[in-house]
C-alpha cells in the first residue's frame, strides 16, 4: 500500500503580527522565519509521520530553496525520485499570523506551475495506490491524474484547496472530496447548489457525485457524508499556538488511515486528532504529529458518532 501526494511544494516565509493588516494597512514586525511548507509537501509528511509509506511527484525550482526542501522530505522517509528541478523558482507562501492564531496568506506558484500529471508512471497506479491531491498545482492536471487513477482502481482523495472551480469530471473521478467549512459552501455556489450551510452543501455533494465527502469544522471537528450513511466527529481540546497545516495534517493521516485499513469512521477520528495537533505547534511541517503522538491521544477524543 502506497500513499502517492501529486501537489505543491513552497517555502513559507512568517511574519508574526498583533493585528493581521486591513487592505492599504502596513503593519510591521521586528523579524520573520522561514520554513518547508505547501500542501501537497505537508500532507505527505503528515501521512509519512502517520505510518504510510509516501512517494511525491512535484516541482522544484533551480534555486537554494529546492534542494533543501526536497532533502527535507527525503528525511522524512518520502520517495522523492518523482520531485524534479523546472525553471521556475520554487513556489512560496508568505504568511502572517496574528496574536490569536489566524492567519493570512499570499501564494505564489513558481515551480508548481509545472507540474504534469504525465509525471506520474502508469506503474505507481493502481488498487493498492492511495492518490492525494489539491488545488496548487494546475487544475487541469489534477483532473488527468484523478481520470487515470479512476481507471487503475486507486482512491482519490482531493482537498480542494485553494477553493478553486474544479474542472469539469474532477469530482466525478475521485473517492473521497475534503474541503472546510467555508470551501464547500464556495463550492455548493459554483455548483449553482441551493444549499449554503457545510452539512446540507455536503449531503447533496454526496449524493450527486456518488462520492464521500468530509467537512472539516476546525475546533468543532468535522463531518462525513457518504451517500447512504454520514458521522460526526469532534476535537481535541488544544492551546493553539497557531491553525497552519491543521487541514493538511487532517488529509495526510486520513490518506494513510484509510491507505492502512482502517474503516472510515475509523480515519476520521484518527484524522481529527491530528488536526487538532498540528495547531499546538507554529508552522506547517513543524507541528504534524507522529504516530506515536497519534496513538498516545486517541483515547482523548470519542469515536466518530452516526447521524
């Protein structure tokens, strides 16, 4: 069983704030820090640090930055023969986060842009493949990759993050669609959808596409919705130090739960906990959990209930 990440690796610049600045507004800092980050690179750390065995297929740029953060994963036990140099710099997010936890963040794609889903061989396709992807890398791609792991068998999971218009056929060829609260009213809207708040967005999802769909709820958990059956799951209580990489470390141990065995309600209470982790730690890699942290905290958190 495989765990395959197809997304975005950046550098995240962080600049810590009282207030996060209004539109005109400079507000200042005394310093800033860099770190490893991007969705698609968080996720397959999560999911690496959960147990699965990852590859990643990705794009780095020709600069300092590359090399390192495709080092970095390598040390986290991540195939990394798929992450490849492209003439674009190396993507980035610059972040700030003020003195509650909440954040604001600018992307710039670089050497995401760049990413083929002809990257990724026939070979590493198939029943036992469990296929992440997102929303920083071109749409258009992600919806290739997902038509050809339909075809092989393998699970698709898409975080559809950023909230971006899927393409045409993209929810049609996954398994199992996560977004947040707010994505899946966005995407109801898209969808010219009546419904606007996440549960009843998510149940007619659910039964349109034939498709699981999980709602992220941030300090209130999270929601499932299968066509015929949907849970409820809650969180731990945590100080927050801040909510980067919360969603991603939810994705990266729900793909190696599910990649591992583990039912769906079962992922999911497994899922939230790391969630709720990642946030007592600032940063996006730094503060995803492993699976000792995983195991030592499950008994905190009740088992997800049915609705």
């Amino acid at each position: 069983m495989t765990v395959l990440v197809f997304g975005s690796i950046n550098i995240d610049f962080f600049v810590s704030v009282a207030e996060l600045p209004k539109p005109g507004e400079t507000v200042l800092s005394p310093t800033y820090r860099t770190a490893a980050g991007g969705k698609g690179a968080n996720q397959a750390v999560a999911a690496a640090r959960a147990g699965a065995a990852v590859a990643m297929v990705a794009r780095i740029g020709p600069d300092a930055f590359g090399p390192s953060l495709k080092d970095g994963l390598a040390a986290e036990g991540i195939d990394v023969a798929g992450v490849v140099r492209s003439g674009q710099p190396t993507g980035a997010a610059f972040i700030a986060i003020d003195a509650r936890g909440e954040n604001l963040i600018l992307g710039a794609g670089g050497a995401n842009l760049d990413v083929r889903a002809a990257d990724v061989p026939d070979a590493a396709l198939g029943p036992k493949t469990t296929l992440v992807l997102q929303m920083e890398v071109p749409p258009a791609e992600t919806a290739a990759l997902a038509r050809r792991a339909r075809k092989a068998d393998a699970r698709v999971i898409l975080n559809l993050a950023p909230a971006l218009p899927p393409p045409d056929g993209l929810l049609a060829d996954i398994s199992i669609l996560v977004v947040n609260e707010h994505e899946v009213v966005a995407l109801a809207r898209h969808l010219d959808m009546s419904e606007r708040d996440p549960e009843s967005a998510g149940r007619m999802l659910a039964r349109r596409y034939g498709k699981t769909v999980i709602v992220t709820l941030g300090a209130e958990g999270a929601l499932a919705m299968a066509p015929d059956a949907a849970w409820r799951i809650g969180a731990l209580n945590v100080a927050v130090a801040d909510t980067i990489g919360a969603g991603d470390a939810f994705v990266g141990v729900l793909a190696a739960s599910l990649d591992e065995g583990r039912d769906l309600p079962q992922a999911l209470r497994r899922a939230s906990i790391a969630g709720a982790l990642a946030c007592e730690t600032a940063g996006a890699q730094a503060g995803l959990p492993r699976k000792p942290a995983l195991d030592r905290r499950e008994t905190e958190l009740a088992p997800a209930r049915p609705l």
